[in-house]
C-alpha cells in the first residue's frame, strides 16, 4: 500500500470539529466509566471479593486489573469484523452503548456481604464487557479521527483521544476520592449511575457521525471489482481486502508498540498503590487522593506532548519520551531505596505515565501502513492481545518480582519492554521513510512526463 504522506492539513473544518467533539467527549465517557472501577479497587474489591493476607489480596488486586482485559482479543476479532465489514461508525456507537449497559449493572449489583462469592463473579463479568467496550471505542475513534484528516493537524487531533481518554481516568479518581473522604456521604453506586446515562446520551450523539471517506471509499472499490466477471471469481475468497499484501510484520511492531503503556499504567497506579499501603502505611483513601493528583499531572504532560506534535515531527518526540524514560527506569531503584518516601514514588509514578513507552502522539503513522480494510481488525487485535497478555504477565510477575528481587524487579521488568519498543519505532520510521521516498519518485515521473 502506497501511501501519500506529502499531503497535508492545518486546519479542521466544520464537520470534522463536529466529529472530533463527539469522539473527544464520548471517549472521555468511555474511560470515566471503565476506570472508576480500576481507580476504586482498593475500596470495591473490599466490597465485592472475600478478605485475605496482604499477599493473597495483592494477587487479588491483580486479578481485579487483568478481568478488564481477559476477553479483549475475542471483542477484537467481533468488533474488528463489524468495523472492517460494516464501517467506523457503527463501532463507536455500539461499545458506547454496551458501556452504558455494564455501569447500570455495576450500579445496582449486590455486594458479597449480600450474595457471596455471586457478587465477585458479575462484578468480573461487568469488567470483562467495559473493557471490551473501550478497547473498540478508543481503537474505533481514532482510526476514524486518522482517516478524516491529514498531517500535521492530524497528529495533536488522534492524540485528543489520549488526552480525553486520561482526563476520563482524573475525574473517575476526582469523583473516587470525593466517595472516599471521610464525612463526605457519597455513594459510589451513584458514580456508575451517572456514567451509565452520560454513555447512553453518548451513544445517541455517535449516530449522527457520518462513514470515513478512507472505508467508504475503499468500499466502493471492492464492490466495483466485483462487478467485474472476470475478477468475481478471484475476489470470491476474500472480498473484504482491497489488493495490499498482508503484512505480518507490522502488525507484530505495533503490538509491540502496544505492549508497553499497559506495563507503565499498572506499574503506576496499581502496584505503586499497593507499595503506598504495603510500606507507607497509606489509607484507600489516600491512595485513591494521591493517584488523582498524579493523574492531573499525567494529564497536563499528554496536553504538552499534543500541542508539540503540531509543530515537531512526531517521532521525534516519542524518541526523545524513550530517552527519559530509559533514564527514569534505570534509575527508580536507586531512588526508592535511597529516598524511602511517598514523595519519591509520586515523582516515578508522574515519569512512567508521562514518558511512557507508548506512541502517542505518533499513532497515525503505524494506522497509515495498514490496509484500510483490515485496519480495524489488525488495530484493535494488536491493542486487545497487547493488554490481555501484558496485564496478566505484569500484574501477577510483579507481585513476585517484588517479593525476590524488591525494587530491582523494575529493571527487570520494563528492559524486554524498551528493547521491543526501540526496534518498533525504528520499524516504522522505516515505513515512513520508504513511503516518502516512492511516493516522491511517482510525481518526479509525472513532472517529467
């Protein structure tokens, strides 16, 4: 696939703000709703899952986290079909929909104090469904924000996903920390409540979206090639390919690629929550207040990172994010054990999240080399594989690691993570340079003809 990269945008018209308002406002939607759960987990596996040892109730909270993504490839491969077959549109408006359906769930299910273990079952259960939801939501709102623009206004544009998406996560913590503080009678089925009419409202909102001009026309092209009798036959088998030659390896790079923000967020939020309470003495509470002011601060740097990438090549900020973010690595340990205080962490959990070993702001240039008719499915594979498989490994791995190798056990972790994301990045800078160069050689022809 050949793909035009000379081509460019600085502004968004009428319609496509429209569209980046919907997709902005319904992502941010989608992540209130699933991280209300994954931020309130100190307190609601209280709630719905029996008491055990501080170290059985670490694996407890691992398995809470892993529920979210346990059944993302299977959604991936469903909504992949659908996105691929039926088009962008439908998939926002159907994962908003199913959202809204879970966080009514959520909000009236029976504690285990009520119904016992029956409790910790459905409350799995409503995970597993919100994270199949949002994984075809984000993958589906920015391949159709990448499809409808062009560089460079294309760039900071699908990194508002991201933003919306962490601003989604604050204000779960915000509304989290306002149902913890002691005196303030909040209840936190009412938090589920309200994301579940705000994503109904959110849905509805969705339908006025029209079809991506890069699926619609893509589209056009293979039913205009089975019009033809003599390429009926040949097209038969696989008529939803539009001719490109499937490329394994890039969809390998970018499931590397996607491999490594599930590590820095559960490293962050999660296991450094656990260290607070383990070590620091920390409340629920308090954890639940200290990740909320991280994640304002995790949300002002994604801000910085996408007003830059208008301006700077986006490579080169993700190049210049993996250098510190190296540098932070290498170096936690040796601050936490020197400087055993809450304040050290805050400073570690703030660099992994804003320096994390993700894309973003360049996620467009790995969609951009994938055929627009399996893009969704290839997309939204590698985010489902890479979340299930990464938060399982993770999630359970540090709890060991920690417990034989102490801080040292982030070394350990996040090198194999570093080295795949260098040989992706360089994957695709690959690709980027290629496609510039063919594509600058076909008009040099057309000049000289």
């Amino acid at each position: 696939m050949i793909i035009d990269t000379t081509k460019t945008q600085n502004s968004l018209t009428r319609e496509q703000k429209e569209a980046v308002g919907l997709l902005s406002i319904g992502t941010f939607l989608e992540y209130f709703d699933l991280m209300l759960y994954v931020h309130m987990a100190v307190l609601l596996n209280e709630l719905f899952f029996p008491k055990y040892d501080p170290f059985t109730n670490s694996l407890l909270t691992a398995f809470a986290f892993c529920s979210t993504y346990l059944l993302r490839p299977f959604g991936a491969l469903l909504f992949g079909y659908i996105g691929d077959h039926i088009g962008r549109k439908s998939i926002v408006v159907i994962t908003t929909l199913l959202m809204a359906f879970s966080c009514f769930v959520m909000a009236i299910l029976p504690t285990y104090a009520q119904i016992g273990i029956t409790a910790s079952w459905l409350v799995t259960g409503c995970r597993i469904f919100q994270g199949m939801s949002s994984m075809g939501e984000f993958i589906g709102a920015q391949l159709y924000l990448t499809e409808i623009t062009k560089p460079p206004i294309q760039y900071p544009v699908v990194a508002l996903t991201a933003v919306f998406s962490i601003l989604g996560g604050t204000v779960a913590l915000g509304v989290a920390t306002l149902t913890t503080i002691e005196g303030v009678d909040i209840n936190w089925r009412y938090a589920f409540a309200f994301g579940s009419v705000v994503a109904l409202v959110g849905t509805i909102a969705r339908t006025t979206l029209k079809e991506t001009p890069d699926f619609a026309d893509a589209k056009k092209r293979i039913m205009s090639n089975l019009n033809d009798s003599q390429q009926q036959k040949v097209k038969k088998k696989n008529v939803w390919t539009d001719g490109s030659k499937k490329d394994k390896k890039t969809f390998f790079a970018l499931f590397i690629l996607d491999c490594g923000w599930p590590v820095c967020f559960y490293f962050s939020y999660i296991f450094c929550g656990d260290i607070l309470k383990r070590e620091f003495a920390f409340t629920a509470s308090e954890v639940i207040n200290h990740n909320f002011i991280v994640s304002m601060v995790q949300f002002a740097g994604v801000i910085v990172l996408t007003i830059l990438s208008y301006k700077i090549d986006p490579p080169k900020i993700v190049k210049a994010k993996l250098l510190l973010f190296i540098i932070v690595t290498l170096a936690s340990p040796f601050l936490i054990t020197i400087l055993h205080n809450s304040s050290t962490i805050f400073f570690i959990q703030c660099c992994f999240l804003i320096f994390a070993c993700d894309y973003v702001p360049a996620m467009p240039i790995t969609y951009k080399h994938i055929s627009v008719l399996r893009r969704f499915t290839y997309c939204s594979m590698s985010y489902a594989l890479s979340r299930s498989t990464m938060s399982i490994i993770i999630s359970f791995g540090l709890v060991y690691l920690f417990q034989y190798f102490s801080y040292w056990g982030i070394i350990i972790v996040m090198t194999p993570i570093i080295i795949g994301y260098i040989t992706s990045v360089y994957y695709f800078d690959k690709l980027e340079r290629e496609a510039r160069t063919i594509v600058t050689k076909r008009k040099t022809r057309i000049v000289v003809h």
